[in-house]
C-alpha cells in the first residue's frame, strides 16, 4: 500500500475549494510540523494515513467558520482536537475527529465509522482485535435506537494517538449522553464488565451517585491487538475539593495531593470556587484499572490563551517535565500569537495519575471558528 503525504506535502487537493484552503489543509499542514518537533519521524506515513481516513470528510471546509453541523467536539462547534501529553514517558500526540461529510444523519455515520474502524484495525495490525471492537460498538451504539439516531452529537468519534516511545494507538469514542439516565449508567456497566473492571467501577459509581453524569466511553487499541478502554464522567459546579477526594480514592493520596497543587497552579484565586466543568475519567487496562484522571474546560478555566499558556509552562516545571515542548506546540497552533483576550486554542487541560511524575495533557482547538 502506497500511503499519502501529509495534505502540505502534495499538490492539489480535492478538498481544497476555490473560496479558500480546507481545515484539513491547515491541520495536515500543523501535524507535518509536529512530527519532528515530537521525535515522530518513524510513524509518519501511519499517521498520515490515520488522519485522511478519518477526518479528510469532516473537515472539508474553511477554517475559522463553522462547519455546517456543529460538533460537540469543541465549544465553537468544530469537529477536531489535537492534544499533547506529556509525563515521565515522554511525550503523546493524539488526534480526535467527528468524522463523516456534514448533514448526514447519525445512522450513516455511524455504518461509516464503522467501515472506518475495520479500516483503522487493519491499518494498525490489530485485526486481532476487531470483533470485540464491533460487538461493543453495537452493543452501546446500536444503529437502529431512535434515542441516539436523534441525539445530535452522534455515536462515534474516532482518533489516533503516537509516541515515540509506545506503540501507535487508535481510539474508538462511544457517546453516553443519550436515553434515559438509568440506561446511560447501564451502558457504562457493561462496558465496565466486558473490560474486566465491574468490582473497581461499581466503587467509583457509588461515590459519584448525584455528583457526575455519564459522558462516554473509549476503546483504545494497540498496533500489538491489545485493547483498553476509558469510561468518562462530567459535572458542572464541583468544588475542587470533591475533585481532590475523588482523585485521592482513585488515584491514591500522591495524585491527591498532585490535583491540589494543579488546581492551585491553574487556577490561581479561581480555585476556592466550584469549577464551571469538570471531566473525570477512569482508564482500563488488563481486566484491572490503570489510571484516574481530572480534566479542565479550557475556556472556562482561563480568561485567555496568553494567561493558560503561562500558568500550564510553571505547572509542568513545578513537577519536572520539560515545559519547552508544550511551549513550542502552542506557539506552532496559534502561529505565534496565542489569544490574549479569549481561550480559544486550550479546549481542555489535565493531569492524570500514574508512575512517578502525573501526565499533563493539553487538548487544542486548531482553528477555532469565528465569533
């Protein structure tokens, strides 16, 4: 198989119109840097192709206007993010896409993502893996529930994520946020069971009862075929304090106290109040928990790019992670000039438990729409 260049590599490209250059131009053109700034040389052609399967539809119009039908992916509507991990493995860049053409219903996205799926698993050497892919999805995102062919954030989202220290990865988001409250917790149970972890999610349901919602849940699967998962939970108006708990139980009392000094760092004054929205994830590996995270609005937590850009650099150096990385991407998305008066490319920022060192990751908007 023959595999694409990056869309700044090329010369014409069908998704360029005569009124202007593509978002998936622009992004193409913004990964194409990324690679050797993040050490990503070896798997480019993977992640080139990667990304045209999934996004070269979605993202098919001009940047900074919104697309014909908006996506829950951001704020303003646009249906792509790129994200930036960093931690004492080094550092993860991830893409995330609403996929399919604008206007088509929930129901042929979803029998397209699913084509896509199949495509990703055979891309990424985890054929292996594809049947309990697909039964999950069709068990949680069943084609045919008029409940979620009407909910407007659609089934699936799709995405890939690369490091130059693990294998390549590719991620199959499942929305949760659609039927009746007792059968979105339903669903999270049993995909909780089928990954192995009912015990550890059943302790997590009973503290979260009345204080998050259901959100989503992911599968993230390896180029080795090996599958793990995250279940995603929200809230709005949490103190920090219930956060720091909920960390603490999850992520032992060394992630507790590591969520304290974030929230204090980024949050500054701001933290002595509930939080406007919150994130809270669980992530799943072999039939046994493996991290707890803690995941801030951007545009909620800042008042600007400038003031995130400033408060996210001193966290990371406050916990000895190279924050020059960080420094560089955000100076690369936002061409040098990141917002002084909005938070517009920060959509959402993070730490998560683990080894050593938390994981800071930062979610970016790359061409936030206009107004």
């Amino acid at each position: 198989m023959v595999l694409p260049p990056l869309p700044d590599e090329q010369g014409a490209d069908p998704s360029t119109s005569a009124d202007g250059p593509s978002l998936y131009r622009l992004v193409g053109a913004q990964l194409a840097r990324l690679i050797p700034l993040l050490g990503l040389q070896a798997v480019r052609p993977l992640l080139a192709r990667s990304y045209e399967l999934v996004c070269r539809e979605s993202l098919a119009f001009e940047p900074g206007h919104g697309p014909l039908s908006p996506s829950r992916v951001n704020a303003d509507g646009t249906p792509f993010q790129l994200s930036l991990a960093l931690g004492a493995s080094g550092a993860r860049l991830q893409f995330l896409c609403d996929t399919g053409a604008p206007g088509r219903s929930t129901e042929s996205r979803l029998a397209s993502d699913r084509a896509r799926i199949r495509a990703l698993a055979q891309l990424f050497g985890a054929q292996r893996a594809l049947a309990s892919i697909e039964s999950l999805v069709e068990q949680l995102a069943p084609a045919t529930n008029r409940a979620l062919c009407t909910d407007d954030a659609g089934a699936t989202w799709l995405g890939a994520a690369f490091s130059p220290r693990h294998p390549s990865r590719f991620k199959v988001y499942i929305n949760a946020k659609w039927g009746e409250q007792t059968t979105r917790w339903a669903r999270l149970a049993t995909f909780a069971g089928r990954l192995g972890v009912s015990d550890a999610w059943s302790a997590l349901r009973r503290m979260v009862d009345g204080e998050l919602e259901p959100l989503g849940v992911a599968l993230v699967v390896s180029s080795d075929a090996r599958v793990a998962g995250r279940i995603y939970l929200s809230g709005y108006g949490k103190p920090f304090a219930y956060l720091e708990a909920l960390a603490g139980t999850c992520g032992g009392t060394r992630f507790e106290r590591q969520l304290r000094r974030y929230g204090q760092t980024l949050l500054r004054d701001d933290y002595r109040y509930p939080t406007r929205s919150v994130v809270c994830s669980l992530g799943i590996g072999e039939r046994a928990p493996t991290d707890f995270k803690v995941e801030l609005c951007g545009h909620c937590a800042f008042d600007s790019d400038v003031q995130a850009l400033g408060r996210c650099a001193q966290w990371l150096r406050s916990v000895a992670v190279d924050a020059v990385v960080y420094e560089q991407v955000v100076a690369l998305l936002s061409a040098g000039a990141p917002s002084s008066s909005a938070a517009t490319l920060h959509a959402y920022v993070g730490i998560g438990s683990g080894r050593g060192a938390p994981e800071s990751t930062f979610y970016f908007n790359p061409a936030p729409a206009v107004g």
